[in-house]
C-alpha cells in the first residue's frame, strides 16, 4: 500500500471518528475500495468521477462478495471527500454521491468478459506517448512559456474572465437548487448574477459549468463555493489563470468526445503546422470527419489553445502546450522539458536545437541570444559551424548585432541548417 492511500485511510477515520454523527466507515471496506480505484488507473484517491464508480463497481461485483458495509463505507468516503473540500475532481457531488446510492454491487460471474471502451481513435497518440502497443521514438522536449505570460494570455480568454467574475460574486457561498441531482444557482441567484456579469440568464449555467471546471467554483452537496482556483487567482500566483483555463479549456469549447484533445496532443507532439488533411484521421467515425476536426480546431483557436498560420493550417500556442502538459502530467505522464539554455555554448545550443520540436527553435534562440552581447553571439554561432545564407558572415553578424532577435538569425542562416522542419512551424 502507498503512502498517498495510507495517509487517505487514515484521514477518513479521523473524520469518521470526529463528526457529530459517527460515519460508517470499515477499514477493510475502505482499504478495498481505494486499492480498487487506484487499480483502475486513478491518479489520486480524491479523484472521482461517474466512470470511476461505475467502473470500481464492476471491479467489485467480480468478487465473491464485497466486505460487511462496502457500500456505507464508499458513501461515508465521498462524504468525507466533499465535506473536506478534497474532492478533485469538478464532478458534481450529489450525483456521484446518487450514483454510489443505486450503483449495483450483486456479484457476477468472474469470467463475464468486461467490455473495454474502444480507443483507436486514440491509438496514435498513446503511441508516440510511448503507453501504446507499438515502439515509439523519444518524445522531443518543449519550451515551456513563462507562468506570468501564460497567465496573461489566459485572461484574455472572456468566458474564462466571466467564470472568474461569477466566482467573485458567488463568495462566500450560495445555496444550490434545491430537488435536483444537476447543480445549479436558485432562480433569484441567476437573474443576479447575469446582471453583475452584464449577461443573458441563460449565459449563466455555461459559465458556472465553466467556472467549476476551472476550478473557480466548488460544490457540496448544498452549496456553491469559490474553489481553490478563484483563490490562486485573486492572489495572483503566477500560472493560477493560466491552470484554470487550461483545466477548464475542453468545457470552453462545448464539443463532446475526445477529439479537441487529441488535436492538440497531435498538434503539441508535432509541434508544427498541420493541414485539417494531415489531421483528418482524428475524426475517424465521425460522418464528416474532415468538417469534425475543422470545427474542433475553430473552436480551440478562438479560445487560445491553436492559431491558424495560413488558411486551413494550425499549430498549437504556448497555452495549448500548457493545457496539455499539465493534463499529461496529471495522469502520470511526465514530458520532458527544454532545461535552461543561459550557459549553454553555441555549439551545445545548436546540438539542441536539432532535438527540439520546430517551434520551440525560435523561443529557445531568443533565450539564449537574451544574454549575450549580440556581435559576440554571432560570431559563436559561426565559429560553431552555423553556415550564413549566401556565405556572407560578416552581414551576418551585422544583422544580428542590429537585431538581436532569433528570427533575425532563422532568417539569415542556410536552408535546412538548423533544425530542417523549422519551416514546417508555419
């Protein structure tokens, strides 16, 4: 057992033990029910969503019988989870909490054969990430953008900003509608609201799924309140904003299915300008799948996360890049990042430059010229074997000492000379 599930048990008994009304909770039953959960692939025994109980069940039933108070036990965990404010995931509590009530628990046959969800839209992806069924090359490290300009990118986002208003507004809580599974604000709650956010009331309930998808907004079972998120944010930590959207990107677009993720994973994996044509293949199963992915990648780009670099060619921006590193490692998938470039020689910058993606040259080039006097800069360039266009170093050096800039540089250099897909970025 690990220590995040021990810490977890013992957490939950503290609690049991301490409410006004002593909780069920049996330590056995308990102890099954996280191992279960962590078993089928949970990143955190917080981390609960409908799918998670509905898949723990299945995993359960396949036993001779569960242990005495199995179910009582699992409702006193979520409790234990809302009450606490440790719930991770932004799925509402009452209808988990109404899921775990009815989900059915009566044993079957071990030998029934579970049906797998089918993931060959997805089976590229999960390849390059190296958790498929083939040998994948080495994922090639990013530039991760500063958190203070992610942050300022993401609040340029206006739904992310309203969400952030309505979590403001919400404070310190506001009662849910009362005699429904669905969370929403009372009646009264929404005509307010759209008047503070200068909205339609029918805006409302998107921007409050928003809101609790970023993170912004958190729910009890009986309360509306500013979650951990609005805090970050309105404390100004850097890459709060930036997270929130990242987190809440997906509920911005309103598509269902997994096909804006797996665009941008594509897209961030490349990291190049793709053609809706190189990308067609993501919306395999969809009636038009060409039409699927162009409105996918529309979607995405008015909200930030790709921006189209001629007509019908995309690549992803420094807040998509972010939106799926963070998800990634979310799900234990660590991607490596480009370390600092400050100390490296010119030689060492261009041995790097050929191992990262193509559009990650130009933001790496700018770091390192940022710190050198821009003659002595190019000159190691040269000396490191860089071949000027036209075989002219000494204009050159004059353009670079002029303007100290990696497109400067990018565009005064020999075809194919550094990093040959570069100009594949656009």
């Amino acid at each position: 057992m690990t220590d995040r599930l021990i810490s977890a048990i013992s957490d939950c008994l503290d609690w049991a033990r301490a409410a006004r009304n002593p909780a069920p909770v049996e330590t056995e039953a308990l102890v099954l029910l996280l191992g279960v959960h962590r078993d089928r692939g949970a990143p955190d025994p917080a981390d609960w969503t409908l799918d998670d109980v509905l898949e723990v069940a299945e995993a359960i039933r396949r036993r001779e019988r569960p242990p005495h108070g199995f179910r009582d036990t699992w409702l006193s965990w979520c409790d234990h989870l809302v009450s606490t404010g440790r719930l991770i995931s932004t799925e509402s509590p009452r209808r988990l909490r109404a899921l775990i009530e009815t989900v059915d628990l009566d044993p079957i046959d071990p030998t029934t054969p579970v049906e797998e969800p089918a993931f060959e839209v997805a089976a590229p992806l999960l390849d390059r990430l190296g958790h498929g069924e083939v040998d994948a090359d080495p994922i090639r490290p990013h530039l991760p953008a500063p958190p203070r300009d992610l942050d300022a990118l993401a609040e340029d986002c206006p739904l992310l900003c309203r969400a952030a208003r309505l979590a403001d507004w919400v404070a310190p809580y506001r009662l849910l509608r009362p005699g429904t599974e669905h969370d929403a604000l009372n009646d009264d709650d929404v005509v307010e609201a759209a008047e503070t956010l200068d909205v339609a009331p029918e805006e409302i309930g998107p921007v409050f799924g928003v809101a609790r998808a970023a993170g912004l907004l958190r729910t009890t079972y009986l309360h509306i309140l500013p979650g951990s998120a609005a805090r970050a944010w309105s404390r100004r930590r850097p890459g709060a904003a930036a997270d929130a959207w990242a987190d809440a990107l997906f509920t911005m677009t309103a598509l269902p299915g997994p096909t804006p993720f797996l665009l941008l994973g594509e897209l961030f994996l490349t990291g190049r300008a793709r053609s809706i044509a190189d990308l067609a293949h993501i919306g395999a199963g969809e009636d038009d799948p060409a039409g699927h992915v162009h409105r996918s990648l529309e979607a995405l780009s008015r909200l930030g996360a790709v921006e189209e670099t001629a007509p019908g060619r995309y690549r992803i921006t420094a807040l998509g890049d972010h939106c799926v590193d963070r998800r990634l490692r979310v799900s234990g998938i660590d991607l490596p990042r480009i370390p600092p470039v400050s100390d490296l020689t010119a030689g060492e910058l261009l041995d790097l430059a050929a191992r990262v993606r193509p559009i990650d040259v130009e933001g790496l080039m700018d770091r390192w010229l940022a710190v050198r006097r821009p003659m002595g800069a190019a000159h190691d360039l040269l000396a490191a074997g860089l071949p000027p266009a036209g075989g002219d170093p000494e204009a050159f050096v004059r353009a670079v000492d002029a303007r100290p800039w990696a497109d400067t540089v990018l565009a005064l250099v020999a075809e194919g000379a550094l990093a040959p897909d570069t100009a594949l970025v656009r």
